[in-house]
C-alpha cells in the first residue's frame, strides 16, 4: 500500500526502471492458443518499454525451446534459469503467464509476484476438460497470495476469481482488455484469398461460415454444426460451407456425433486443421460470417479478430463475449439452434445488412489495442512494486499456495470464517450472542445514536460550525456504492490534523465524507480546520468531555452505511475507503470491517493485523487499530455508546460489547491506517488496569483475584506494574474457576477460549518431552475431569475444542 505522505513513491529519472523477469514457460512450449498469442504481443512491447529493464526466466529445459522465438523477436534482455538461486538477485518483479513458477522463485520475498489468470472455466466446469489440465489450473489459482499482482483478461474472469478467492482484493486484480493485433485488418486480396482456400481445403466460389477455436468440448462446436444443417435443412438451394479451423482438442466425442449425424450435408462441413498465423486475415475476410458459439470464455480472441478483419460475427451471449463485441455482433444463446439458422439466413440474405454488422465490427475492434494493454500493464506493475518496496518488515512468510486454505475456511454459504488458527482476507467471524442476559452496564444506552446532520446548540455554550452540510449540500450513498464517514475529533493538535483531513480527501474511492469535532481547542486548531471549510462535510467547535464524549457526539452525525474514527494523528492509507467498501460489499449480513494498520518504529514499519476477537479476549484484550475498524450504523445501534468513564479501553469495551450483541465481525490485513505510536493509549499500566475492569463489570461474580489471575495469566499487551505473578498452577486455578462458575456458561466460554488460544503445556525438562500446544492435553483433561460434572459447560468446551482441532 502507499504512504500516504506521498501516495506514491515517485519515479524520477534518476529512479532505475523495475527489473522485470518475464516467464517464457509459455513461449518455450510453442503452442500457438490463446494464451500464447497474449504472450506474443504482449511480452515482446513490455521487453521494449523504456520503465521497465526486462531479463527473460527460463524454467528448466525452457531455455533451448524458447531460443527460436527468443532470435525471431530479437529479445536481447538477459536471462536466468530456475536452478539459480536468489532469482531477486537478477530481477524485481516476476510476470508468470501460465502455470505456477518455479518454489523458489514464489517464496523468494524480495521479488513481486505477478501473473495473468484467462479464466476458471477449468474450476468451474471441469467436466470441460482433463483431471490434469483442471488440476493445474487449481494449482495455478491457489498459487496467488494476498500480494500477487494480478491480471485478468475480462471483467468476467475478475468476478469469476473473487468468487472463487474471496480473500484476494479486487484492488490487486487488474483487467487488461486483449487485442485483435495489427495483423488482423480485412483482406481485398483475391489471389491470397484463393490461396488460402487451395491450401485449406475449402472449395473455391462458394460462401462459407467460418467458427475458429481449438476443437473441444466447451466451443460448443456440435451445436454449431447442428445450427448449420438446420440452416440448410431450411434453405437447401444455399451453396453455404461451413469451415471449423483449429487445432484437436479433447472430449470431441458431441461433435464427431453432430458430424456423423449431418449425413447428406456433411461434405458441406470441412474442417482444416491449425491454420497459420499468416493465413487468418485471409481466412477471415473471406467468410461470409464468423459464428462462436462456445459455452463460456475469458475473453474469446477470435470473435475481436473477425471483426478487425471486417467479417459479420454470431456470438454466444454468455461469460465475456459480450464485453468483447458489445452491440456490434448478432448475440444469442449457444442452444438456440433456430436462432443461430435465422442469423445465418438473415446475414447471407442481405449485403446491406452484412456491410452494416462488418461497419460496427472494425469499429468495435478499434477500440481494442495491444499498446493500451502494455501500457496498463507497464503502469500497474510500477505502481505496484514501488508499493511492494514499502512493505513492512515483518509481514509474513509468502505460502506455496495460500488458496489450498480456501476449501477449510469456506462457510456453507460460500463465505470464508475466521478462527483461531488463522484466517484468511475477507474471513467472518462467528457471532457470540450472549446466552445469558448482559448485565446492566453492557447494555445499549436507549436512544444513543440518535442520528442528525448538525449539532444541536446548548443553552449557554457557544457552538462554531460549517463545512458543506451548513450550506445544504449532504451526501447520500446505496447499497452499491455505500458512502463511508470518517469521524475524527481534535483539541489542540495542529501539528498532525492537517495530514489527516488531507488523507480523506485523498481516497481513491469517491464517496466520503469527513466530519470534524474540536473540543474548543486554544492553539489555532479551529483555524486549521477553517482553511478546509470546503473540503470537510461538516465541522463544529464547542467543549466536551474527553476523547469518547466527543466521540460518541461525533459518530451520531455520519451519514454514511460505514463509519470509522480516525484520530487526528493518524492518517488513511489512499485506499483505505476501497478496501473497505470491496470488503464489507462481498460481507453480507456483516457489520464490522476490522483492518491491519502501518505502525511507525524505531524499528523501521510494522504491520499490525487485527486480532480474531472472542470471548476470551475479555481476558487477553482485543488486540485491534481502532481506527482499522469501519461499522455499519446497525453495529452502532446494537453496541451502544462509548463508556466514558473510561479513558484509555473505551473502545476495547465498545469492540466487546458489539460481539456480545452479537454484531458479525470480518477480518482483512490489508492496511488501512497508519497508526501513530504514543499518547494516551500508550499507557500500557493503565490500559491493563482498564482491561481488567471491563472484564469485572461483564462478568460481576468474579472476584477482584480472579480477575488479576486472569488478566496476568493471557493479557497479550505485556505485565503491568504492581500486578501480582501469574497463578503458580494455572492447570488448578482454571479447574476451581470453572467449578465456581458452573452456571455461567458465557463465563466459562470466555475462559475456554482464552485458553485455547493462549497456553500450552509445559513438561518438566528431565520428562524429556516437547512442548506442545496446551489444548492438545489441558483441555482435555479440564473436560475429563471437571467439565463433565457440568453438561452445559462441557458441551460448549467440546464444541469448542472439536472447532479448533478440525482447523488446525
């Protein structure tokens, strides 16, 4: 992600171009389909382009296939073999086009990762192909991580993807419209034309209907035929071929059927095998028209090439082809074999009718263009690595293939959950309801928030205001496109305040909105505040009662489907609002977005992921960027105010409360924020003093030691002063609490959980065993021998242990 100090790191000329290493796996295997044809066009304009120093990575043995083509091109860039250790020794960014790289070029940390994904057909629809061709383009899909640059050739293979991965952001996948290519243009040669129907086998002076593809399964080819001999059934003075070029495929047994099934028409069908690339202009333009009937594609090539070559073209309406011909193609369903004869009467019937569809043809093609696919890919992977550079130095260890996780996570209803374990981005947590009644101070606090698009002015206090809503102007959002309110309140900060607004201001997703509270402040904040009088939505000046007072004055007037509080001296990620709304979007029923933020060290940035929140964080705390944290109104509603008798873990107690009420949480560690270090909630003794008094007012029956034995025993944030050692026999100290407390279930939950995530057992050094995880043995023996005395309690532990260990 950026920094938004400088949104991007700029390139400057002094700046040396990213190394870029280009996978010439499919090069060096020379099998001219479309994936191939992307790579030539567009591996030769990104060796040439001047912001990008490019090195050719050959996998092994690849290096002596690829060498004919490499000369052909005249690809001067060098070259590394997979064997090579240290692959970011030689190059920057990895642009794989197919098939999942080499290990140790995926798990080397240093490089960029990026690949082009055509489609998921193969996911799917295996039954379109082979167990293995399915299998590795699963191994492919599965190989992309959380930081993988990704391209996608059609709107429809994004979608498709995001499905399938719901944790990969639609912000790392980028959609690059292909091309029909400089060679394709229409053809008025009679001599090359006729030469191309001698070599093909396709009988001179008559018309023909041309369907080029691979000759498989998914192109739907028997229905073509099928439509044709109903053509011709109907029509029996045409002279009309029809011509199937393309290579052998597999699972041909529907269309060697449909040509046995022609009889007396099938000398009519000829099929020529792979045509040359030299020949297809040719072929093209020669056609009477072009018909694609396939049942789903990522992008469908040959349908754009039709059209730069001025031929009228039949398209099936399904998956991506009507990204790529839009209106200017005769579009139906690829069962609709009355349609598609109609079609084919209706074009040889009429030449106007046939120049019109060639007209809207080239001119959609002419919207198309290698050089814009480049480009947008020369862009993208700029912009990315210079984001890549900045990464924080402890993000984690890149996995093989992160997506083998999705199958274990993924909910009935297609969503993924969180656990303990891990999760994954976009991952759910489940809802912990209370099964008992809250107490009275974890209520909701009865007409709180009441929402409104001022402040109310009190009797005898001064209220200064302005911003856009003073003169009229709200902002509204949908479902679709939701508006996000950013709250931030301020006293006495003009050193940072002014990065924050500016922060706001600059999201890469439009709908925003910023509301500002100062707390009355004395040093010339409101003046600051003032010189952004057209940019703030609204802004207002009056005292107030500490942070969470202002706060909870402050959320009330946000307009927005989701709110977040940003403190005046943080400040946004550039596509802090996009991530959110791309996350709570796929999230429904969802209504709280918790986000990683960037923290700022001696140390150098750090990535701070939030933490899954349970009901044992009661106990360990939740260990979450506030200001990560976006909520939809209805979490508001059903949470109830800040406490503001706290200073310091009024938002831990406010994160709590919303679980109790059962709010559903969802989980991202794409960045959002950047957090600054300091200040009030910096103080770790007073936050682990406040922490332990949220646990004692949600759980009353807990004594004053059981509450300290618990915070010491699993509070994440460190040992405060002054706070007795940890139980000496922690194993007892549970047993007794959950002996106690028979009656409490949620109690006992928090406690389990707590421990589950927390412990492990430690074995005296002289039993010469290793330490292993305490809820593989602890657990147990709690259940064994004190939970079963209690059936309400053991059941939800059980529930709970069965839980984790199928995830682990």
């Amino acid at each position: 992600m950026e920094n938004p100090r400088e949104n991007t790191v700029p390139m400057t000329s002094h700046a040396p171009a990213p190394r870029l290493a280009l996978d010439m796996y499919v090069l060096a295997q020379g099998v001219k389909t479309g994936v191939y044809r992307v790579c030539d066009e567009l591996f030769p304009r990104l060796a040439a382009s001047p912001r990008l120093d490019a090195r050719l990575f050959y996998r092994d043995g690849d290096e002596a296939k690829a060498a004919p083509y490499v000369a052909e091109k005249g690809l001067t860039a060098a070259r590394h073999d997979a064997d090579d250790a240290s692959p970011s020794d030689d190059a920057d960014i990895l642009l794989s086009p197919f098939g999942v790289a080499p290990s140790n070029w995926l798990l080397d940390e240093k490089l960029l990762h990026a690949h082009i994904i055509y489609d998921l057909i193969a996911i799917n629809r295996p039954d379109f192909f082979s167990a293995e061709a399915a299998a590795e383009v699963r191994r492919i899909i599965d190989s992309l991580d959380a930081h993988t640059v990704i391209f996608v050739i059609s709107e429809t293979t994004k979608t498709d993807l995001l499905a399938h991965r719901p944790d990969l952001s639609p912000q790392q996948i980028t959609v690059i419209p292909l091309a029909a290519g400089p060679a394709f243009q229409p053809c008025a040669d009679a001599a090359r034309k006729a030469a191309v129907r001698s070599r093909y086998g396709i009988p001179a002076d008559v018309p023909y209907v041309l369907s080029l593809a691979t000759l498989e399964i998914r192109k739907n080819l028997d229905q073509v035929v099928k439509a044709f001999v109903l053509y011709l059934e109907q029509n029996p003075t045409s002279q009309m071929h029809l011509v199937l070029s393309g290579m052998s495929g597999w699972k041909l047994e529907q269309l060697e059927s449909a040509l046995a099934a022609a009889h007396d028409w099938r000398h009519r069908v000829v099929l020529t095998g792979f045509v040359e690339d030299p020949d297809l202009s040719a072929l093209y333009s020669d056609a009477l028209c072009f018909i694609y009937l396939s049942r789903y594609e990522g992008f469908g090539l040959p349908p754009l090439e039709a059209m730069a070559c001025g031929t009228p073209v039949i398209c099936a309406d399904n998956s991506s082809l009507p990204e790529v011909v839009g209106e200017a193609a005769l579009l139906l369903d690829p069962d609709d074999l009355p349609g598609a004869a109609a079609a084919l009467r209706k074009i040889e019937a009429s030449e106007a009718f046939r120049r019109q569809l060639a007209e809207a043809g080239l001119e959609r093609a002419g919207l198309f263009n290698w050089e814009r696919c480049a480009e947008i890919v020369t862009d993208t992977l700029c912009d990315a690595y210079m984001r890549h550079a900045a990464r924080p130095a402890n993000r984690p260890k890149r996995p093989l293939a992160p997506g083998s996780l999705i199958g274990r996570a993924r909910r009935a209803d297609g969503s993924l959950e969180a656990n303990l374990v891990a999760y994954l981005d976009g991952s759910h947590g489940p809802r912990f309801s209370g099964e008992a009644p809250l107490p009275s101070t974890r209520r909701p606090e009865a007409g709180w928030p009441h929402w409104q698009d001022r402040l109310q002015k009190q009797p005898g206090e001064e209220l200064t205001e302005g911003g856009l809503r003073t003169r009229g102007i709200l902002k509204t959002g949908s479902e679709e496109q939701p508006l996000v309110t950013y709250v931030t309140v301020v006293r006495n900060n003009t050193a940072t305040l002014a990065r924050t607004i500016e922060s706001v201001q600059r999201q890469t997703y439009p709908y925003v909105e910023h509301v500002v509270l100062d707390g009355a402040s004395t040093d010339g904040t409101l003046d600051l505040i003032r010189t952004y009088a057209d940019k703030l939505d609204y802004f207002a000046s009056e005292p107030d009662g500490g942070l969470y007072d202002a706060v909870n004055k402050a959320i009330p007037l946000a307009r927005g489907q989701l709110i977040c509080v940003l403190n005046s001296d943080d400040w946004l990620e550039p596509r802090a609002a996009e991530i959110a709304v791309d996350r709570m979007r796929q999230a429904k029923g969802a209504a709280l977005l918790l986000t990683a933020a960037r923290v700022e060290t001696e140390h150098g940035d750090m990535q701070w992921d939030p933490a899954f929140v349970h009901p044992g964080c009661y106990f360990k705390c939740a260990n979450d960027c506030h200001n990560g944290i976006y909520a939809t109104p209805e979490a508001y509603e059903a949470s109830g105010c800040y406490d503001t008798s706290y200073k310091i873990a009024a938002d831990f107690k406010w994160i709590m409360a919303c679980l109790d009420a059962g709010v559903e949480f969802v989980y991202t560690k794409e960045i959002t924020i950047n957090y600054s270090l300091g200040g009030v909630s910096g103080d770790a003794r007073g936050h682990g003093i406040e922490s332990m008094r949220v646990a004692a007012e949600r759980f009353p029956t807990l004594t004053p030691a059981d509450v300290s034995g618990l915070h010491v025993s699993f509070f994440v944030l460190g040992k405060q002063p002054d706070l007795p050692e940890p139980p000496a026999d922690l194993t007892e100290f549970l047993k007794d609490l959950f002996a106690r407390h028979a009656s409490q279930p949620d109690l006992l939950q928090a406690i389990a959980w707590a421990s589950v995530e927390k412990l492990e057992l430690r074995m005296p050094p002289e039993a010469n065993v290793t330490p292993v995880k305490w809820y593989d043995m602890t657990v147990k023996d709690l259940l064994s021998d004190t939970l079963r005395k209690y059936p309400a309690a053991h059941n939800a532990a059980r529930r709970l242990y069965s839980s984790i260990r199928a995830r682990h």
